[in-house]
C-alpha cells in the first residue's frame, strides 16, 4: 500500500517523511517563470537517498517548460493534477495533455507518470466523465490518482478550485463510490486522495480498495485559526496517516496492490 505525502520542498522535511515510512514524497512547483529550485532539487535527491520515490508537480503544463524541468529534476515520477474538464473544449484539451505525456514518456521513459482524475466531493453528483478521463489517460500514464473536484452552489466548477486549472488542496472527500468504480475498471494502480487524513485513511482504503492512499491538506501543519500551512507538514500527523496504514495491512484487512 502506497503512502504519499506532498508540499514537501526541503530536503529536512524530505529527510522526516522518509524516516516515517513515507513511499512517495512530494514537491510542487507552482510558478512556471521560476521553476528551477535548487533546494527542491536538493529536496528531490535527498528522497532518492533515503530510498523513498520522488514526485513533481508542476502547476503548468506548458511543452517545452515541462521537458525542461523533467531534465533538470529528474524526479522518479511526474504528477499532471489538471482540472481537465473546467476547460470549455475539454476533449481537445485531454488531446493535448496526452501529447504531452507521450513526450515525457520518448523523452523520459525512466519517469512514471501520475495523472489526477477529478472526482466530485462526496454528497454531490459527479457530472464529471471519470471512466471517459481514465480511459483517454490510460495508455499514457503509470498511476491514476483521484482528487476533489469543487463545483459552487450552481453546480459550476470553472473557478472553483483552490488553484484555477488544477485539483487538488481542498482538504474535502472526493466521492468514494465514483473511486472504487474507477479502481475497479483501472488498469494502472489507483491512489486515493481528496480529504485523506488519519481518521480517514483505513475506511477510505475498505471502501475504496485503491493501491495508495495520498494526503497533503490534512497532514500539513495548521496556523492558530487552525488552517492548514501550505508546504509545511505536521510530522504527529503523518505518523499517525502511516500507522493507520500499516496496521491496516498488518491485520490482513487489505490486500496489497
């Protein structure tokens, strides 16, 4: 069972999360004109060190910035985190997000590739096509990872995400059943993400039977109103996400993916 922790982006704080028994950990670039980090590569080669695998998001999907960041960082996994269908011409923009993958995969063929499948939260109807999505993602990608897709009162999702253009960070329970559906029909192991915390990790995994399970918002350190830190962990709150799994493996209530 695959544990993965993000908005990990020093190599400290890479350094903790394998020392947990983190499985993947990883880092975000977020501004697509100051992409080369040292520290994050630093971050990156600290992961690899402990033996634990590294992932890159990149908030940009722009060819050529890609290739060029993959060069340079050389993480063991790309993640593509898309809002995919917020786009008004959301097929041709799917067409276009698998070309690039299809280059990552001749450029890069030692990087697995991740792509987020968007979710509706859980209590609302999931309007997005998520079979559709898996199935035109599929052949181009190593893991499928499943996020939250907000949407407003109306039912709109465009601007509805924390980061326009992209799931992720919502700190809210994508809708389970719409999950194991996709687990079920996958190919390629399923991780599971939206709202995984401690408290929540082993029911997800029951019900959703995924090959991970995948945390970021609810394992990230909180300020004194209690909101969560952006790229600042809670390290009591990863070991406990961890134990959780581990215990859950160890009861031989999951099967290992």
């Amino acid at each position: 069972m695959i544990i993965q922790i993000y908005e990990i982006q020093t190599p400290s704080e890479a350094s903790a999360m394998a020392e947990l028994g983190v499985d993947h950990i990883g880092s975000v670039i977020v501004d697509e004109a100051e992409w080369k980090i040292s520290e994050i590569k630093e971050t990156l080669i600290t992961v690899r060190s402990a033996g634990a695998k590294s992932s890159l998001i990149p908030l940009f999907n722009t060819p050529d910035t890609v290739l060029r960041l993959l060069d340079y960082y050389q993480p063991d996994i790309v993640h593509f985190c898309e809002a995919l269908t917020d786009h008004p011409e959301w097929q041709a923009y799917c067409r276009q997000l698998t070309a690039l993958q299809q280059e990552v995969k001749k450029r890069f063929p030692q990087i697995k590739i991740m792509r987020s499948i968007p979710i509706a939260e859980s209590g609302t109807n999931n309007s997005v096509p998520t079979i559709e999505l898996s199935r035109i993602f599929e052949p181009y990608s190593d893991y499928f990872l499943t996020d939250t897709m907000l949407a407003d009162p109306a039912g709109s999702i465009e601007d509805s995400q924390p980061v326009q253009g992209f799931v992720g960070i919502t700190g809210q329970i994508c809708n389970w059943v719409t999950a194991a559906d996709l687990v079920d029909s996958s190919r390629i192991p399923v991780i599971l993400a939206g709202g995984i915390s401690p408290a929540n990790a082993a029911d997800g995994i029951r019900q959703v039977r995924p090959a991970g399970v995948d945390s970021c918002t609810l394992t990230n350190a909180q300020d004194e109103n209690g909101r969560p830190i952006r790229f600042k962990k809670n390290p009591q709150k990863v070991k406990q996400l961890v134990d959780a799994v581990r215990e859950l493996e160890a009861n031989g209530s999951i099967a290992k993916m």
